[in-house]
C-alpha cells in the first residue's frame, strides 16, 4: 500500500471514529492576519520521514483548521510569495517553526495555537569576527522580522529526537549588536536553532517575550574547511510557552499522586512533571501545578505511550543545588507506560535537597 493511501485512511478513520484532535493555528505577519499560508502538522521532522504532512491553508482571517488523530506533532507554517511550495524556502518568502514543538494534541474543544511567521532573508556576504575560512563550521545573522537580534545563542543539534529542548552538540557565543555569530563545528549534518530568554538565561521553557528561531533549511551540511553562512530568521513569542495540559485541561488519561518529604509529609508548591527522555531532563512534556498542602498533584496525558515521572521545585534546566527534586521509584526506569484511557492514581514521588 502506498503511503498517501494509508495517510488518507488514517483520515477517514479519524472522521469515522470522531477521534479527532482538532486546531485552529491562527498565522499573522507583523501582527496581521494572513491568508494563503500552509500550515503544516508533521509527526517527525528528521530527513528519513516519508510520511506526508497533513497540510492546510489559512483563510482570509488568518486561521488553518486540522483534524488530527491525537497524539505528538510538529507544527510549522509557511507562505511563497509565488505560492510554489514545492521549492525550498527563499528570501522573501515567509516561515515559522512553532516554539513550542512537540505539540500533544487530545480529543476535545478545539486546540488554539498563535503563530507568528518571519521573512527568510539572503545569507550575509561579510566575515563575522571570529570565523576563519580555514576551519569548518556556520556563521551568520539572527534576524526579527528583518532586524538584527543581539544576545541571543545558536544552537548546533545532532538528533531531532529531543525536539531542541536540550543544550544540543554546540552553542555560539552570544550574537552581536549586528546579529552575528559564529559557530566552529566539525564536518557533518546538523540542525540550526536560535533562542533569546528576555530573562537574560539559556535554559528553561520559553515565554511571552522570549525569541525562538528555526533555519528553514534545516538539515545544513558542514564541509571540511568550508564555511557556510546563514541568516536565520526568528520570531519573539507573544504567548507564553510552557507545557501544556495541566490539572485543568481535559484528556482521556491521567495519573494523580502525591508529592513528599523524605519524611513521609506532603510538600505544597512543586510541580510533578512527565518527561519523554529517561534521563528526565530539558522541558517536560507535561507539567501539573504546583502543590497544595496535601502534595497532591494530577497530570493530563493526551498521547498515550511510555514516560519518565519526576518532580521538582521549578522546571527548565538541570536541578540546582538547593531545589527539591525526586524521581518516580515504582521501578528501576522511573517509568510509566499510559494507555488511552487510563487514569492511574497512587504515583508517589519522593523529593529530596539537591546539593
């Protein structure tokens, strides 16, 4: 069977059954609405994916509509000033990669997502201080909506499977007053992402103000003793981007438990969190709120598979010394394997003093 045929009966499967995720990203350019985009939902983003995306296009106010089966999706938009979507980007055109990739997508009221999209621009020609033509590696501009931006980081990624939310292979020095930065990398195939926190950190989920940037082009391939340049085109983030579903978000699955002391109390004000790595670092995939006084805690899981359990007293970044921080010890993984359905209750964590 051919690969659009099973796209287009996993389609009719989710009209028929009425297990659909539905969303509606609302796609702006310099804050306006913006018709004729194609909104692009992906379940992966590496080279060796051959599935097709699930494509629509923006209406007059701006708005893509999708039915989806639940579960993780990539999210990205783009507009051709000559519409031919079957080129890859160019200056001119306009891009965006969702900031808040992965997006978990559930069965319920419809999913709003805000998007604003940037203008691809041509590669700068001039040398940025500090690259030398003799070493391998990219160097370049960060750009919102076609300005320099300062003392933001580039970061280089190997892998795609932990959607950008670690501190990746390398990372430049902060880019200059002109946008600029450069990275020494060895010959290879990586992923290009910028990111600016308005709270001056490099770790942690992005907020409202935060800039998040994604080069179009991504995979770029580093040639031993050439370099390429790029601009890589950002956008500063209107809405705050944090794991989403928490205790009052509505989904087929959950689990509940309880915070506690390494005395057996309950700890109010911590965060229990699902993580889809083992090593339960980087921006979980779901996040409660915080804890009250019995250190009770309820987690909303709308995709169903295996996760790592953990919690902690903030989120972002490795645990510093000082934070309360414990893994979920029901086996040796931390692990819990939720099915479509399951609410699961009695998922103890006990924290303890980093130091």
């Amino acid at each position: 069977m051919t690969r659009p045929r099973t796209i287009l009966s996993a389609l009719l499967l989710v009209a028929l059954c009425g297990c659909a995720a539905r969303t509606a990203v609302r796609v702006t350019w310099k804050e306006a609405p913006l018709a004729g985009a194609r909104v692009e939902w992906r379940r992966d983003i590496a080279p060796g994916d051959n599935a097709l995306p699930v494509s629509s296009t923006t209406d007059a106010a701006g708005i893509a509509r999708s039915a989806l089966s639940p579960g993780r999706w990539f999210l990205l938009a783009h507009w051709r000033k000559d519409g031919d979507y079957s080129r890859a980007v160019a200056p001119g055109d306009r891009f965006a990669f969702f900031g808040g990739n992965p997006v978990y997508l559930a069965e319920g009221p419809p999913r709003e997502i805000f998007l604003g999209l940037t203008e691809a621009a041509a590669p700068p020609t001039a040398a940025v201080s500090g690259e030398s033509a003799e070493e391998s590696g990219v160097s370049g501009q960060v750009l919102v909506d076609g300005m320099p931006l300062a003392d933001a980081h580039v970061f280089a990624y190997l892998r795609t499977d932990t959607a950008f939310r670690d501190m990746g292979f390398a990372a430049s020095a902060p880019t200059g007053a002109d946008g600029s930065f450069y990275l020494d990398l060895p010959p290879g195939r990586y992923y290009l992402v910028a990111r600016k926190r308005a709270s001056g950190g490099v770790a942690g989920p992005l907020r409202k103000g935060d800039a998040f940037g994604y080069l179009p082009s991504n995979p770029v391939e580093i040639e031993s003793g050439r370099l390429l340049r790029v601009s890589l085109p950002a956008t500063t983030l209107r809405l705050r981007n944090t794991p989403g579903y928490s205790a009052s978000s509505v989904s087929p699955s959950s689990i509940e438990g309880r915070i506690l002391g390494a005395d057996g109390r309950p700890r109010k004000g911590l965060y229990a969190a699902l993580y889809d790595n083992p090593d339960l670092l980087n921006r979980p995939a779901f996040i409660s709120e915080s804890t009250g006084e019995d250190g009770r805690y309820r987690l909303s899981v709308p995709a169903p598979g295996v996760y790592y359990l953990g919690a902690r007293s903030g989120y972002g970044g490795s645990p510093a010394p000082g934070d309360l921080y414990g893994r979920y010890e029901g086996n040796a993984e931390h692990a819990v394997t939720i099915r479509d359905g399951d609410r699961l209750t009695g998922l103890d964590i006990v924290v303890s003093e980093v130091r």
